[in-house]
C-alpha cells in the first residue's frame, strides 16, 4: 500500500504544479491517472478506459448504478455549462451585460473620484451580485459566464489587472454551502442524512458572513494592491469591450431581464437547463437588434449576428467541458485504488471526534478527488454509518451536514478544480498569476469558515 499511497500522491503533484504552470490538463490528467495505475497494481490500459473515461458501475454510497469517470462528468455538466458558455456570450453580445455593468458603474463606482475606492466598490458589487445569484440556486458555472462580462467591463473602466478578473468571479464561494441554499453540497447532505437544506442554520450563516469579510478583504487587497504597484487593465488575447457610445446599448431596466428570467425559473422549477434556455432566448428576443455590428439594419443582419454569437457560445462551451472533465477522469482512477481506501480507513480509525473526523475525512477526499460530489459521497455515508446509523447516534446529522457542505469547499479549488480553469480560462491568464488571492479567497476563508463552525457546535450543540 505505501507503494501506492507514494503513487498517488506524487502524480497528484505533477497534476497540480502541471496546471498551475498552464500545462493543458487534457493530456496531463490521463498521464497522471496512468501514473496511479501503475504504482496501485492496476491494468493502465483498463485504468485509463475503464476508470478514467467512464464505465457504468454501481455508487457505492447510493446504491444507484450509474456512469463514472470523464463521461460521467460530462453528463452531470454538459447542460449546465454547455448552455452557460452560450448565455455568457449573448449577454455580452447584445450589450446586455455592459448595459448592467455601465449603469452600476456610473451609479456606484465612478462617483467616488478614488481609483482605489472605485475597485473596492467594484469588489462589492460583483460579491453581491453572485451571492444574489448563488442564493437564487443558480448553478455556479452559470454565475461564472453570466457575471464575467459584468467583471471585465468594471475592470476595464477602473484600471483592475485583468489577471485579478478570476478572484472577482470567486467571490461567493461562501454561499455555495450556505444554509437554504439549493446547492450540490446541501443536496448531497439531504440525499444522505435526510437533512434540510437549513441544517444548522445559525452556525452555517455565522461562517458564510465570516467567509465572505474575508473574501471580500483579501480580493480587494490584492487589486489595491497591484495598482498601487502601477498595474493597469489590457484587454491581452480577450476580446476588447466598445466603450458605451460606440454602439446602442439597450436599457438597463431591459438588460437585466435575462438574469431575473434564469433567477427566478431556476428557482421555481430546479431545472438549470431549462433556466438557462429561457434565458438565452430571452436575451435573443429583447435585444436581437443590439447584437454586434448592429448598424446593419433589418432582420436578416439581426438573425446573423445572432447565430455568430451562438456558434462561437457553443464552442467555448464545448472548450470548457473537456477541460473541466479531465480532472474528474484522474479522480476516478484515484478512488479505485486499494492505497487510496486503505489511506481513508486510517484515517477513519484515528481517535477523534466525530465531527472532526467527517470534516478532515471530506476535506482529505476532496483534495484527492477535486469533487465535492465524490468527497461527500465517500466521506458521509462512512462517518453516518459509525456515529449516525446506530443505535446509540454519537453525532447529529445536522451538524455534519453543515460541517462536511462547507469542508468540501476547502481543497476543492486546488489548480485542477473547474471554478480555477474556467475563470482564467475566460479571462486569458495564467493560473499561476491569478491563483494566489484566488487560494486565500476559496481555500484559506473556507477552511477558517469550516472550522468556526466546527467550534460553534461543538460549544452550542444545541444549534444544529
């Protein structure tokens, strides 16, 4: 085992360093996986077909068979982020994310005459604006590819680096596992524990205030910071935003509709994809006319211009899934090893407390997988079953519920996470350049947010 323990984890070395110095993870993941394989004893050619692209199998932690791997990622996503690239990319099209982001800008950023009070206001308003989202239950690639366009065109008026844009798009990582909202780490933890989306829900809210503070503080720092050292805003390989009076925008009172539209549906109905269509069209619809090279007139210029923004949407989209994918394909060879169960079970037999052992065995997953799903899914039925699922219950589901939905949050936002390569992806930086406030930001305040609430129930049981 100590063979394929040393395997893992230096592959998941080269894994993490590769990325963070931008080698493209779509070889270096199967490279690493093949890595696992063959230090763990495993057939590399059925590791890598198998394991590594997808095969059904059956979730050990539901009972449910389903698709593992690259494919199985693909199938969780595909919607989601397919048809995230293409609303992203009609909002800035057709003027209506720079509509939002110029009228919000003129009311609350450029009166200050401060650059640095202006990005800090700018911090504010983006942070607002994705707990808005995040709370609303809208998917967080969804958040990402509807607020990045609002993001650049506050960093281009205010002079914010553009390698700062990915930290300004990770400002609501605390609300993620926030209590009540309908995210994938409260629905994992009512699937499992049969808890509510509220669990513990004055504990949860304390470490969601306190993770955003210091979201808020470290992401404006590191701006005021780097402009204080003489960095400015250069549009790089991105495409440039036309100032507000080269083309006719539309009103902000209309602009604002798609977002209400995805908000709201996917509110009501929990149906992401069907949000996300109802928004694109919505876009469409409203503001057809605005659409890049909108002085040529009439309806076929219109419907052309569309369908250019809808081609080069569904290629970004289609770009973003196969990166995002190749880290879940590493995951899945990991959690197939004998090494990697037997590691989580010495782990699980060292004396502790309960709580504590469900968080350090989430966050400890999640490290190794990049997969809130997966970790949640390893971690929670193995802690239930030993402290929950008894006779005698040691631990209150509630607790562990809020803990282990914020815990996943922590070591999931390593250099391979999908969050890290689609916002420096869409920003066109390096990861290397971008990555340290964003590590404070989704690591470091998570990891203080998890343990404060830790503490919380620990002294106040009572709250859960």
């Amino acid at each position: 085992m100590a063979l394929g323990i040393i395997g893992i984890v230096v592959a998941l070395a080269i894994f993490l360093y590769g990325a963070y110095k931008n080698v493209s993870v779509l070889y270096l993941a199967p490279l690493c996986g093949v890595i696992v394989a063959v230090t763990n004893g495993l057939n590399a050619n059925d590791a890598f077909t198998s394991l590594y692209v997808g095969a059904v199998e059956q979730n050990a932690a539901t009972g449910a068979w389903e698709i593992g791997g690259v494919c199985g990622m693909i199938t969780a996503i595909f919607p989601t982020v397919f048809l995230g690239g293409l609303f992203g990319k009609v909002l800035a099209d057709s003027g209506a994310a720079q509509s939002i982001s110029s009228t919000l800008v003129n009311k609350f950023v450029m009166p200050v005459n401060n650059k640095e009070k202006q990005a800090k206001r700018a911090v504010l308003i983006m942070l607002l604006i994705e707990c808005i989202l995040t709370y609303g239950g809208v998917d967080g690639f969804v958040a990402i590819f509807a607020t990045f366009p609002i993001a650049m065109y506050m960093a281009s008026r205010i002079g914010i680096p553009r390698r700062m844009v990915p930290a300004m798009l990770a400002l609501s990582c605390g609300a993620n596992s926030a209590p009540f909202v309908l995210s994938i780490n409260n629905i994992i933890c009512m699937s499992i524990l049969q808890t509510s989306p509220g669990a513990a829900p004055i504990p949860g809210f304390i470490s969601f205030i306190v993770i955003e503070i210091g979201v808020y503080f470290i992401c404006s720092t590191f701006i005021v910071r780097e402009m204080r050292k003489g960095e400015t805003f250069d549009y790089g390989n991105c495409e440039p935003i036309p100032a507000d009076d080269a083309k006719k925008l539309p009103h902000f009172a209309i602009a604002i509709i798609p977002l209400i539209v995805v908000f709201l549906l996917f509110a009501i109905v929990q149906i992401a994809s069907l949000a996300l269509v109802c928004g694109i069209a919505a876009v469409i619809i409203l503001m057809a006319p605005h659409f890049k090279d909108n002085e040529k007139k009439g309806f076929p210029a219109w419907a052309g211009n569309v369908l250019n923004s809808l081609n080069i949407g569904a290629a970004n989209g289609a770009s973003a899934i196969m990166t995002l994918t190749a880290a879940a394909g590493f995951a899945a060879v990991v959690q197939h090893t004998a090494a990697f169960n037997g590691f989580v079970g010495i782990l699980f037999g060292m004396k502790a407390s309960p709580l504590v052992i469900g968080i350090v065995l989430a966050i400890i997953v999640v490290a190794f997988t990049s997969s809130p799903p997966a970790a949640l899914g390893i971690a929670l039925p193995m802690v239930a079953a030993a402290y929950i699922w008894t006779a005698n219950p040691a631990l209150n589901p509630n607790a562990l519920a809020r803990c282990a939905a914020i815990a996943v949050s922590t070591f999931e936002t390593l250099p391979v996470n999908g969050l890290i390569l689609i916002t420096t992806g869409l920003a066109q930086v390096k990861i290397k350049d971008a990555y340290l406030p964003m590590f404070l930001q989704t690591v470091i305040m998570t990891l203080v947010g998890t343990i404060l609430c830790a503490v919380i129930l620990t002294v106040a049981p009572q709250l859960a």
